[in-house]
C-alpha cells in the first residue's frame, strides 16, 4: 500500500528561556571534543493522547522546559569558538538573550503508522525533529520541536549538540523535563539533578590538545564548529524496528555458553548478546568477499570506570568509542559460528574498555577514516537500552515510540529498552527495502529452535 507523505506545518518558533538566572561558561573536556564536529543526535518521542488539546499542551511543555532550563543552563546557551579561544566552551548569557528555540508544529500523519514497526519511509521522520544552528563560531546546543496531531497525540523532537551532551545527559535532562512537567513544582529528584563540576576530569596526557590538533587540521587550520557534511538519505531508505525479547537474548545467551571455546572471560551482557547478532544478520545480509574489512563500533559510558569516578549525574559526554575498524567479515559470515565469533569479538573489545585506552580509542578513529576505502560496511550503535527513555512520562502515560532519527545518516543502529517494560530490547535500523527484507529473514531465522 502507498502511503501519500503527511504534511507538517509550523506554526510558530517560540524562545523559551531559564527563569532570571547568572551566566555560565562551562569549558569542554577531551571527552566533549572527540565529538566536535559529528553530526547532532536527533530523538523523537511520540505520544498517543487523542483528547488533549494543542493550547494546554503548549502551555504546560514550555513552562515545565523554563523551570528544568533553571537547572541545565547549558542547554539554553552556545556553544562558542572565538578565533582568539584554544578551545571551544558552553556559554548561557542571560544578556544575550539565549534561550531554546521551540518549534511548535502541526501534522496530519497517521502517529499508529508512524509508531509501528514495519517499514516506513526515513525522510517521513525529518520534518519531526528541529535543524540546529551551526556556524564557524557558534552553535546551538540544543533545539525542540513540539508537532501536534489533532485527536491523536503528539510528538517531541529533541535535536542535541553532540560535543555538549551524550545519551546519558540526554535521557536525565528529558526525564527531568517531564518529571517538572508531570508533578509541576515538585523539587527534581537527585538523580535528575546535573553535576556541572568539570573539574573532575583530569587529563594527564594532554588528550584535549591533540584532539584540537586533529581538528583544527581538519578545518584549515582554523577554529570551526562547522560539522561534518550529512549525506542526503534516499527515498529508498525504509526505518524498521526489531525486538528481541529477554527469553530471546536468553537462549542466544544460553548457545554461545555451548558452542564457544572463549569461556569465563566472555561478557555475555544484554548489549553483547545484542549487538553481535544485529552485526551478524547486519554482514551476512551484505554478504560479499568474506575477505572485506568492516568497521564496526560503539559507545561506552566511562562515568564509572574513571577512577575516582565521575557522579552518575555528571553533565556533558563521558563516553569513549570503542571498536574494530578493519574486522574481517570472513569469521562473521562462516554458517552457524558466526554469531559466537561476533560475541567473541565484541566481548574482547568491551573488556579492553579502561582508562589506559582513553588516549587510543579517541585518536585512532581520525587515522582510520583516512586510510577507509568507499563502500566499506560500517557499523555503529547509537543510543542504549540502559538509558530509559521510555520513562519520559509527561503526565499524559509513557511515549509509545522512541526514534533516534539520525540514524539514517551513517546507518548506524539504535537501541532502547522495550517500550513494553518486558526487558528486551528495541533495534532501529534504516536500510534499503532489499537489505531489510534480507535483514528481517536472517534476523527470524537465527531465534528458531537449532
């Protein structure tokens, strides 16, 4: 069946700012600048309400944003690079007038459709989440979209500064919002309460220097915020979300306990067990020369294995990149052990996760992408199923969807705990019709019975 594009329209963009508030300058850490100039991290949230009117939801979001913005002021300000500045930092300056811009839209989208899990058209989603302003010298650290749709619900787009925030910070700064939102004036809980103490990162190697290095040599030799071209998506790109239930990650658990030599230094976390199958149905649905290369990555939140650790509230990035950026595709698409062998791999790598690797796994990436030849299959996870999005409760009950809209622009993967609350997990992906279909069948075919 075809679906003819809903339309959105905007009906205005309001400035929300913090109530009377001092300025703030929060200077990046090395942990901000690894993400400098990588593309920002689009959420969205959908919401079914269908008697809820557009006037009453207005009003509460903006003044709830004002009133949690009191306690996350970087978020109302810039981020700002003066050619007379070593490094970039996070300015809120009341006198300047600097505030969250909120689009507040109205579309005639179907949000059931929207919210399911079938194959949609990605760039339908675009229109869901707000551009962020980004110049040479400056750049918005974070822009909402609220979209209306009468007698259904609606949607909140959460567009966020990558060198600003990570997952973490996101996820505690929406649950603050709707915490402020739901239960009005109620003072915010502890664990929604940033810690903007950045004193507490220390860097010993002088990691923060040599990644403004790599920048600066990235952009002419010039200070810039400018960010890494997006390339354009496709309208034969298609959004599609998988689940694996807790009995499935359970029994593929169970098989690699069976069939792998590794034994007791494996990590057979929920997020291992995962990720190793998506890459497996992910490389063996592209198939190919088993002698290619594969690039594949993710994110790891080092609050807690720095040492002294950094407050589970600590507000900014705390996250460190991890990897193979040339695995060999061969031991993944061999029948039947490629799965294990991917869990073999990816187990390796989490376990190497530790401050003496910090310097390493953030500089390796700038001489990788050099040395990349086009078309190599790259694989990296955004989001994760630890961050409890779903949790956002506004007072109208828990989004039925999350989306991580951009991931269509480096097909990479998204994960988030069940929506359900059954504990399995939630992958997004964007792929070509071909590759979903061929995705989808391996994806079912490996949870039948062996």
């Amino acid at each position: 069946m075809v679906h003819s594009s809903p339309t959105v329209n905007i009906l205005e963009v309001v400035r929300v700012s913090p109530p009377p508030s001092d300025s703030i300058t929060l200077p990046l850490t090395f942990f901000d600048l690894g993400w400098l100039k990588l593309h920002p991290v689009d959420r969205l949230l959908f919401y079914r309400v269908p008697d809820l009117s557009r006037s009453v939801l207005i009003s509460k979001l903006k003044s709830s944003l004002s009133a949690t913005l009191h306690h996350y002021l970087p978020l109302a300000g810039r981020l700002v690079w003066n050619p007379t500045d070593t490094k970039p930092s996070i300015v809120y300056s009341p006198d300047e007038k600097d505030a969250v811009y909120v689009t507040v839209a109205e579309s005639n989208g179907d949000i059931t459709r929207l919210t399911g899990n079938e194959p949609r058209t990605a760039t339908e989603f675009h229109p869901l989440v707000p551009e962020l302003p980004v110049s040479d010298e400056s750049a918005r650290a974070l822009a909402v979209q609220i979209t209306f749709f009468p007698n259904q619900g609606f949607s909140l787009g959460v567009t966020a500064h990558h060198a600003v925030l990570d997952g973490k910070t996101t996820a505690m700064f929406l649950k603050a919002w709707a915490h402020n939102c739901k239960q009005e004036q109620d003072p915010l809980p502890h664990d929604l309460t940033p810690s903007m103490d950045r004193t507490v990162v220390r860097d010993p190697t002088g990691l923060e220097t040599k990644l403004l290095n790599r920048w600066m040599s990235a952009s002419n030799n010039k200070p810039s915020l400018k960010l890494f071209p997006s390339k354009e998506i496709g309208a034969d790109i298609v959004r599609v979300t998988y689940r694996l239930t807790r009995e499935n990650i359970q029994k593929l658990r169970e098989r690699v306990e069976t069939e792998s030599k590794a034994g007791a230094e494996l990590r057979l976390s929920t997020f291992v067990i995962t990720y190793a199958y998506v890459i497996t149905c992910l490389v063996k649905a592209r198939g190919g020369d088993p002698t290619r290369r594969v690039c594949i990555g993710f994110a790891s939140d080092f609050r807690s294995r720095l040492n002294p650790p950094l407050p589970p509230t600590y507000f900014g990035n705390c996250i460190v990149g991890a990897g193979d950026f040339d695995a060999k595709a061969e031991p993944i698409l061999e029948e039947g052990e490629g799965f294990v062998s991917a869990v073999e791999s990816l187990s390796g790598w989490v376990n190497g996760l530790c401050p003496e690797n910090i310097e390493k796994n953030m500089l390796s990436p700038f001489e990788a992408f050099k040395r990349m030849e086009p078309g190599r299959q790259m694989i990296s996870v955004a989001g994760s199923s630890r961050l409890g999005i779903y949790g956002s409760d506004f007072g109208w009950g828990k989004p039925v969807k999350v989306e991580i809209v951009t991931i269509d622009k480096d097909m990479s993967v998204s994960l988030s705990e069940s929506g359900d609350g059954t504990g399995g997990v939630e992958i997004g992906l964007c792929l070509t019709k071909d590759d979903v279909e061929r995705f989808g069948s391996l994806f079912s075919r490996g949870l039948k019975p062996q």
